[in-house]
C-alpha cells in the first residue's frame, strides 16, 4: 500500500516536470510513465499476499491499482497534449507489454549444472538476492556511494567457476534464460572448442526440454540461437549463445521444476519477486504535425 501510494503519486509529479520545460518550448519533450511500468510488476497478480491479512477496502484498492495509475497517466498525457503546440509529432509507445510473471530463470543455473554434470558456476549477487532480505538489501546500498554500490554489483554477478572445466554458464536474467559457452579463442579462459558449440547447444536443449512444472506442463517453449531471433550480424557474439523461452504459464505460485532423468528442483523464495513481467508484445501510435511520414530502407 505504501509502494502503491507512492505510484499513484508519480503522474501528477510527471505532469509538474512537464509543465516546468514545456514552459521553454522544447525541440524534443520525452516522457516516461515509468510507475505504471512498476505498477505492472509489482500489482498484475496479488497472489503473494496472504489475503487474510488484507481488509477488504484495501484488496479492492490493491486489486484497482495498476488501472488507476493507468487512469491517471492518461489524464497527464492529455494535458501535456492540449499544451503541446499544433504543429507537434507525437510519438506514443511501449517497448514491451507486461504479463504473467512466468519464467524459471532463478533455476536455470541448476538445471544447466544436472544436464552437463560439470561443477556449479557461483552467482555471488544470486545468493545474496535469495539470502537477504530485499529491505536490507536496499538499505545496504543506500548506505554506500552509488559508484561503489555498482561496482560491489558487477563483481558479485561475476560468475565463478572452475574455467577449465566449465563448457558453458547461465548469465543473470529475470526473464528468459541466457546461457552462454565458454569457447576457447573467445573467452579469456576458454575451455570448448568452437567446433563443439553445436553439439553443445543441442545437448542443453535436449536437457532443459526434460523439465516440467510440479503439475507435470513442460517449463520451455523454446531454445534460439541469437540469430533465429535477430538475424545474421557481426556483434552477435556478444549475445548469449542459447536463449531460453519458458512456457506462458505463470510461475508465480510455482513451487519447482522437475525432470526424470535430473530429478527435482525446489525454489528458495518466490523467484523474482515480480507478479507481472515482461512479454514481447509492444505498440507505438504516431501522429505527425509538422514533419512527414519517411519510411526506412533497411
């Protein structure tokens, strides 16, 4: 409720800080609704909470909360608009939707240690976001310089292994799962040799694809290569070398995974902690005012 007293807040404060620049007449005036952003994260599915706690004025409020911070956006935007002058463009997006919080990525690197039966790969900034308390956490980096907060982040998510024998390694994500091979020549401790990257790739996928839910519905929708997703480009090493698609169904409530030939995994804690999360769908309206449609070539 305080988070969501706090959201609810954030329009009329965007409305404030454009209002203060449009006063300059701007080139370019760009807003970001971002507390409905979290509103979809933390408010899309209430079934964290333990309802019996919860009176009910409040769950209708909590229930309500990501449509009234809609409500009033909306209400902003029309008002930056009719201040807006005639000839303006107006760009309106969302570079993704949001839904059901529905991934595994918090086991990934389990499951990717039982399918290649090699030693764990260490995630200091996993552990300690499933060993301590997300409000020590925060105080934690308040209480540091920022500069030395992102510093103490980047080594903790660091993975550490056993280089020589580690072929591949998961990569921190809160969405789909990245996996990523420690090729020889491309890593600076590379162990596998680039001609067994693929024989890798279909030995992880055939692995992942073992796994299901406690109620028995497979965990992965999909495993792509970074170029049957974006095509062919001379950066796409940078990206990781498989990418994991889960399944559609919310895993909020989910308790693990299972697989016959790997056994069973139990979650700590509730995964990301998110009841909504990130899905591909994305929309963009345009509406011209002085410049004209140009269509790009490429």
């Amino acid at each position: 409720l305080h988070l969501l007293r706090a959201l609810q807040r954030a329009p009329e404060r965007l409305w404030q800080a454009a209002e203060h620049y449009l006063a300059t007449r701007p080139d370019l005036l760009w807003v970001n609704c971002c507390a409905l952003h979290v509103g979809g994260h933390q408010f899309f599915d209430l079934g964290l909470l333990n309802r019996a706690e919860v009176s009910d004025s409040d769950w209708r409020v909590l229930q309500l909360a990501i449509a009234e911070i809609a409500k009033a956006y909306d209400d902003v935007l029309g008002r930056i608009i009719q201040r807006l002058p005639p000839s303006s463009d107006i760009l309106v997006f969302y570079a993704k939707g949001m839904g059901p919080a529905a991934d595994w990525a918090d086991l990934l690197p389990e499951m990717l240690r039982r399918v290649l039966g090699e030693p764990p790969v260490g995630n200091s900034a996993a552990s300690a976001r499933d060993l301590l308390p997300r409000g020590l956490r925060e105080w934690i980096a308040d209480m540091i310089p920022d500069r030395t907060a992102l510093q103490i982040t980047a080594r903790l998510s660091t993975p550490k292994a056993d280089w020589q024998r580690t072929r591949a390694f998961p990569l921190v994500s809160d969405g789909p799962g990245f996996v990523r091979f420690n090729i020889a020549g491309r890593e600076r401790l590379g162990c596998l040799p680039a001609v067994e990257a693929d024989a890798l790739f279909a030995q992880v996928e055939e692995g992942l694809r073992t796994f299901t839910d406690f109620d028995g519905e497979p965990c992965v929708q999909d495993v792509l290569r970074p170029v049957d997703l974006l095509g062919d480009g001379a950066k796409l090493d940078w990206y990781p070398d498989q990418l994991v698609f889960w399944t559609g169904k919310s895993t909020l409530r989910g308790k693990g995974v299972r697989s016959p030939r790997y056994g069973e995994l139990v979650r700590r804690g509730a995964g990301t902690g998110r009841s909504g999360n990130h899905i591909g769908d994305a929309l963009a309206i345009a509406v011209e005012g002085r410049s004209r449609f140009c269509p790009i070539h490429r």
